[in-house]
C-alpha cells in the first residue's frame, strides 16, 4: 500500500510524526520522528521495531503498549509519550488531514441574538461537511445574556425560570452535550471551530478536545497565563476553570465537526446562582461559594481588555495557521435565520427534555 503519513500535537508537548505502509495488514517500514525529546537515542529505533508487524487495525492503546514493551529500561520520554505515538500511527492510517493543510477563514461579526448563533454553527458547519466552505473560525458576540443548554440537558434541573426572568436571560438549546453556560456580552469570549472530520481522524473522541483545544492554550500562554486541558471538555489554570468546550460531529457530506468553547472573561457570579440551578438546594452557603470560585475569569487573570484578549488569540492562530477574514453568505445566513426561527427558537426544541 502506498506510504502513508501521519502527525499529531500533543496538547502542550510536542509533534510526533510516523511515516508507513501497510502490507498483508500489517505495518511495515515505520519511522517515527518528531521534535520531542528521548533518551537514550537507539530508543528511537526500539519504537519502530515495536510498531513493525502491528496489526493495520490496531487501536491507538493498543498500539502504545507495543511501543512501551519494546522501550529499553531506561527510556525518557519529554513532550511526547508511547501514546501520542500510536495517536499519530492511527492518525496515517486514517489519511488525517493537518491544520495547516486548509485555507482557515475568520468570522468575527457584530452581536447577534442567542438563537441565531446556534443556528450559525448547525448552518456553517453543514457547509464544511458539504465541502462548501472552508475550515471556520467563528467569533461570537452575544445580542443579550443567555444560558445555553447542552442537547441532552433538562431543562427544568438547570435554568431558574424566575431568575432567568428577573435578568433578562434567554435560554436556549445547543445541538452538541455538556453542562449549561451562562453568558453575557462584555463578560464571555465564545468561539466555534468547523473543520472537517478528517482533521480529527484517528483519535479518539476525548482525545479531540484536547487536539481542537491546543492553539488555545499556546495563545494564554503567550498572555502569561498557564493553561491546560482537564479531560473532558474544560480548560484551566492553577486559578480554577477558564473555560468549557462542547462537541458535535455531523454524518452529512463528508462530515464534520462543530467544537465550541465559552471562556469566561468576567463574570457575575451572583447572577449566575440566581439563574442556573446547580444543584442550589444541595448545597450549603460553603458550596456556593465554592461553585462561585470555580471558574477564574480571564479579566483578572490577564488584565487585558476583551478585545485584546480575543485580539492576541486570534493572533497567535494566525500565526500558526494561518486565517483570512470570511463571512457568512447571504445563503448561509437565509438558512440560519430560518433554523432559528423554526428550531433554536422554538419552545418545543428548547424544553425537547423537559
């Protein structure tokens, strides 16, 4: 079989690159390269004799325990790991695209009402699926606060009615899981990735949060905050949580999938309890604070303004990415405003779980 290649980051470590074929479904002719760090050196080579002859369908766990048994005793490993090596192997068997194989496009409009950016992400990332539209980086600004829900939430167990009233919250719910978000305009930094589902080929689902999360994580730290990424879906500092992200992969076209992240820039804590249930009659005035001090806003964390802050992580993608300035089409936003009026907004999508 024709050579195949295969690349991965590890999140906040290094790159990992495995060259191979298959034959009789087996692997042959690994070479394992990349720019971590390993000692001794002939721990190199012990990797790709433990990967030759591995079973074409082996998974990635799998695959990590042959390169762990064929490791002399006194190997090191830094910025990679026997995992991140049978990552990078799946990654070549299954033809895995690479960040910088696409032309990235930015979209960063003005604000727009909760609905209608829910119906943003189903719409747009459609059209990467489709192949119409490039790898998308959409920047959201919020219309008015909001809490959104994830799809199999219910509605009643997270979100106060009368508090959600009381502040002029409007719910709504999202296609992809995960816990609900309580956002307001000047106080969250939300943005969607659409990129095709080749881009995350080869891992495994957990393992694509972190992959999608990883630019992230360069950008805090270039503002000095050290970050990292705590399975599943959340980012954080010493400090507490910065964010949350959520996922959902699309079967039409080729497919997709949408990775959206809310990031708490500031926060009202007060108003947040007020409106989210949490659990609130389980816990004690100690566990409110508690969950109140949870999240550690980026406010204070930085000292930047948001825009800065939204600024400089668009920057540090730009440099690794490269990213053009897009926007929506006009059939592009037809379809969405049509989806939020007829889905996103509608009551029975909202409470589908009571």
């Amino acid at each position: 079989m024709q050579g195949m290649h295969g690349e991965y980051k590890v999140p906040g470590g290094k790159l990992v690159v495995v060259d191979l074929e298959v034959h009789d479904g087996a692997l042959r002719g690994v070479r394992v390269a990349g720019d971590f760090f390993l000692e001794p050196d002939e721990a190199l080579h012990a990797i790709d004799r433990a990967l030759e002859g591995a079973p074409a369908d082996a998974d990635a766990q799998a695959l990590a325990a042959r390169v762990r048994a064929g490791l002399p005793a006194d190997t090191v490993m830094f910025g990679f790991s026997p995992e991140a090596v049978g990552i990078a192997v799946r990654r070549a068997l299954a033809r895995a695209t690479d960040w910088t194989d696409y032309d990235w496009q930015l979209i960063h409009d003005g604000p727009q009402d909760p609905a209608l950016h829910m119906a943003l992400d189903e719409v747009l990332t459609d059209e990467v699926a489709a192949g119409r539209r490039p790898p998308t980086l959409r920047v959201w600004e919020w219309g008015r606060p909001a809490v959104i829900i994830g799809s199999f939430q219910s509605l009643r167990n997270e979100v106060d009615p009368a508090g959600a009233a009381r502040h002029g919250v409007t719910v709504v719910r999202r296609i992809s899981g995960g816990g609900a978000m309580f956002v307001e305009a000047e106080n969250t930094i939300t943005y969607s990735l659409s990129v095709p589902a080749s881009l995350v080929s080869g891992l495994s689902f957990a393992d694509s949060y972190a992959y999608l999360d990883d630019w992230v994580l360069t950008a805090l730290g270039d503002m000095g905050i050290k970050a990292w990424y705590q399975p599943l879906n959340d980012i954080a500092s010493a400090a507490g949580k910065i964010a949350g992200a959520a996922q959902k992969r699309l079967a039409s076209g080729d497919g997709a999938v949408l990775h959206h992240v809310t990031m708490a820039y500031d926060i009202d804590a007060d108003k947040m309890l007020d409106v989210l249930r949490i659990g609130r009659e389980k816990l004690s005035d100690k566990g409110t604070e508690s969950a109140k001090k949870r999240v550690d806003p980026l406010r204070r964390q930085t000292g930047l303004p948001r825009t800065e802050v939204i600024d400089r992580m668009l920057t540090s993608f730009r440099a690794r990415y490269g990213l053009a300035e897009g926007h929506v089409t006009d059939e592009e936003m037809a379809r969405a405003e049509e989806l939020a009026l007829t889905k996103y907004g509608n009551e029975e999508w909202t409470a589908r779980v009571p």
